[in-house]
C-alpha cells in the first residue's frame, strides 16, 4: 500500500509542511513574488498543478500548490469536510504563508473551495480563478436537470456508506483511472499522471476523505448548515474572478457553469478551452497557464 512519500515527486519545486488551524497541511511552492494558492480538485492532489507551477514562478509569483485536508500528505481528519471548513483551511493557509491575501485558483472541487472563499473570507482572496466547477447555486440548480444531472450521477453513488471507498482502490485504483480518462480529451492522461493518481488515492484514508467531501455537498442540502452556506452564496461575491472551463468536459458541463458570472459583483472573465475536457489545466497547460498569468498580470481586469 503506497505511502504519502509517493506525493513528494521531484521537480523545480520546494516540499514542506504548513500548520493552520490545527491542521497539517502539506504544499510544493516555487518562485518568489505575490502569493498564488492552487487548489486541486478530485480525484487528484497538489501534483495536477506541476505546469502552472514553474509557469507562474517564470512569471514572477510565488506560487503554491496544497494537498487539501485529507489528500496527499496532508492531514487525514475524522471530520472537517463541509464546505466552509475547508474554506477556512485554505484562508488560513494564506495567513500562514505570511500574506494577507493571495490570488486562488481552484479546479473542480479546489474550484467549490473558491467560490465559498470569496463570500466567506473575501480579504483573504486577492482575485479567484476557478477551473471547471459552476458557482455553487448553479451547481444545485443543475443537477436537477436532464443533462446535467445524468452527467453527475458519480454524486450519487458515492453517497453509499464503505462501497464507494473499496470501489475506489480495488485493482490498483483502476476506478480513478476510468474516472480520469472518462472525463478529459481523448488520449489523457499520460501514463505518469494516471500512476501518481492511483498511487495518491491509495494512501490510507484518502479514499473515505476525499468521499466525504461529496457526501457533505450533497446531504447538506436538507440540513440546516447546507441551508446557511447556500443562503449566504446568494450574495454575489466582490472578488475579481476568472472562469476556465473546458469546452469538451463531460462531467460538470459547460452550460452548467456559463452563468456563472451573475454571483460576481466584480469584473468576470468566462472562457472556453477547445479541446479540453475536465482537467483543462493539463490538458492544455500551456493555454491555461497563459490565461492566469494574463489575468494575474492584468492591473485592471474587465470581461
């Protein structure tokens, strides 16, 4: 069974571990500058951002990639996996990288954690971009659409108690590999990729955390702390904010996300990766590694 060592892969980054709230958290940060916090999304770790890391260190950032609660080298908590926890978490990352605030890029559910940190601790974030994941409320909204709603039918399977967890290690993980190669372009991912994801989810615990996130997304939504948390997502947000989608993905579709623009109460810029399903940012990693230092760069972004 792999241990969390199979995370720390080497390359033109730091390895190291940060406490915040409690909790230990492990990143790979390069480059000096203003703070970028990246944000993963599921089924991965901190290593989906391996380009964008050395290209926005290139660009003149500090740019740090997190394994976020329960994934990777960090922390295996019993609980902790609602939305505004995590949120917390990564706010507090912020402040214990010796910033006030960083620019968050967030992919798929990093992306969720991104959404709920510009409405919940807007002085932390500096600009948001989010990859592949719809503003919160068209999210549930969605799902309750034809096309959507089949295409998120994962949700609900994971929702069953222990099944989904041995579902998603049996055979060396090969759940996490269909998952990946079903929700990107054809030809992804590369054999590298594919191995350190199922090597990641194979680390002890990872599989029943990274499930407990889903479960509070989707149990919530008849429970009072799921009632608060989407009440308070009504009010727009006033974060700068980047929307990545890829045009191909099958999972969270691209007409579920577009809309999403009307929770920004802030300059929103929505583009369309051709070509990319899911995983846009390595799947076309020169592109949308452009796009967010573009945005970054830009001192008074509009639409």
């Amino acid at each position: 069974m792999p241990e969390e060592s199979v995370v720390l892969v080497d390359g033109p980054w730091t390895h190291r571990t940060v406490s915040a709230a409690g909790t230990r958290f492990h990143v790979a940060e390069a480059g000096d500058g203003p703070l970028v916090l990246l944000l993963h999304g599921f089924p991965q770790f901190w290593w989906t951002w391996h380009h964008q890391l050395t290209a926005l260190a290139e660009s003149g950032y500090r740019a740090v990639a997190v394994d976020l609660r329960g994934y990777g080298a960090s922390d295996k908590t019993p609980r902790g996996y609602d939305l505004v926890t995590l949120a917390s978490d990564a706010a507090g990352l912020v402040r214990a990288l010796g910033e006030a605030n960083a620019a968050v890029v967030g992919h798929a559910t990093g992306g969720m954690l991104g959404w709920t940190m510009g409405a919940y601790f807007p002085k932390s974030v500096r600009r948001l971009a989010v990859l592949s994941m719809p503003h919160p409320l068209r999210l549930r909204g969605s799902m309750l659409a034809s096309g959507q709603g089949w295409a998120g039918r994962h949700f609900l399977g994971f929702q069953l108690p222990v099944l989904p967890e041995r579902r998603l290690v049996a055979n060396d993980a090969e759940l996490v590999a269909r998952m990946l190669r079903a929700w990107s372009r054809p030809d992804w991912p590369d054999p590298a990729t594919e191995r350190l994801c199922r090597d990641a989810f194979q680390i002890p615990g990872v599989a029943h955390c990274s499930l407990e996130y889903h479960r509070w997304l989707f149990r919530s939504q008849a429970r009072p702390d799921g009632q608060r948390y989407m009440r308070r997502m009504r009010r727009p947000i006033g974060v700068p904010t980047l929307h990545v989608h890829g045009a191909l993905d099958p999972f969270l579709l691209p007409m579920t996300a577009r809309g999403s623009g009307r929770y920004v109460d802030a300059p929103y810029r929505w583009r369309l990766i051709d070509g990319a399903g899911h995983f846009p940012h390595q799947e076309q990693p020169d592109r949308v590694s452009s796009l967010l230092t573009d945005w970054l760069d830009d001192s008074e972004p509009d639409s």
